[in-house]
C-alpha cells in the first residue's frame, strides 16, 4: 500500500485517508519504520474500506460537476424544495420568511436568525427521504435555534427514523 510518511515532534502513529485518495502516516521523528508498518498491518482492512467508502464518494461528486447535471438538479430544486418545505412547514407549524436555492457546496440547508432557509441544489442528488429530513431538519430551526436534545425532539416528532434518512447523507 503506498502512503505518505509525516514525521513530527509526536508521540503516537496515526494513519488518515484523504478525500483525493491519498493515505497519510503521521510518526513521531524516532519511531521504527517497522513498527509504522506493524501499525499499518493491524488497521489494513479500515484503511481499505475508507479508501473504498472515499472512492464512491469521489465518483458521486464527479457526477455533480457536469453543467447539465448542475442545471437539472438545480431545476428540480427550485420546484420541489420550496413546495415541500410550505407542506412541511403547515404541518409543524412554522413559517419561514423564504427559501432560497443556492449552490452550497459544503451544507444541504440552512435556516438564518430571521427564519429564512437555504438549501444546496445538490441536495437533488441524494434520496427523497434525505431530502425530507434537511427540510424538517431546517424548519425544527425556526422553534430552536441550535442543535440541543430539544432541537432534536422537535425533528424525531416528525421524523421518527430521522437517523436513518440523515445517514443517508453521508
């Protein structure tokens, strides 16, 4: 397994998997190179996977970088998101000032201090049931501004199984 080799004034091992593919070892200056290796021996099968988990999503973010794929989910953004969030919002019992459609590239929503709620286009790309959850995840804001036990009563009250849609995300 290739890997890059980073020795520092530290006193353990550690390995990280990077979102362009590379593995990345962390050693203190002193440490043998055969006890890095025994250290990459003993976590191999959780470097591979999170290569593999890595190189799906490095695949499904390719697909989100083609103009027309951009302007389909962008397309299907503006119609669903704001009517889902007006039912949605009925049901809670909220009202937010507006819903704006933006190209976030590292949040699926938002809701301001002012109730006005933000969402990624490229939230499109992920499941209905995923889609459902950002916008009660972001309507539960306008009754609690923070992410508390309370914040997330409110959303298990609407979506029992938010934990299942939420790992949906990822």
């Amino acid at each position: 397994m290739e890997y890059e080799l980073i020795r520092s004034a530290r006193r353990t091992v550690s390995v990280e998997v990077t979102k362009d593919l590379r593995v990345i070892v962390r050693a203190p200056y002193k440490m043998s190179q055969k006890r890095i290796d025994a250290f990459l021996d003993k976590h191999r099968d959780w470097i591979e996977k999170t290569l593999k988990n890595a190189e799906k999503k490095a695949d499904f973010h390719k697909d989100l970088q083609s103009p027309q794929r951009q302007a389909e989910l962008r397309r299907q953004a503006e119609e669903y998101l704001p009517k889902r969030t007006a039912e949605w919002a009925a049901v809670m019992g909220v009202q937010p000032t507006g819903v704006k459609i933006t190209g976030a590239k590292t949040r699926f929503g938002s809701c301001s201090g002012k109730n006005s709620i933000c969402y990624s286009y490229r939230l499109m790309a992920y499941p209905k049931e995923a889609v459902e959850y950002v916008i009660v995840h972001e309507l539960a804001h306008i009754l609690q501004k923070n992410h508390s036990a309370r914040f997330y009563a409110v959303v298990e009250r609407y979506l029992p199984d938010w934990e299942e849609r939420r790992k949906l995300l990822k």
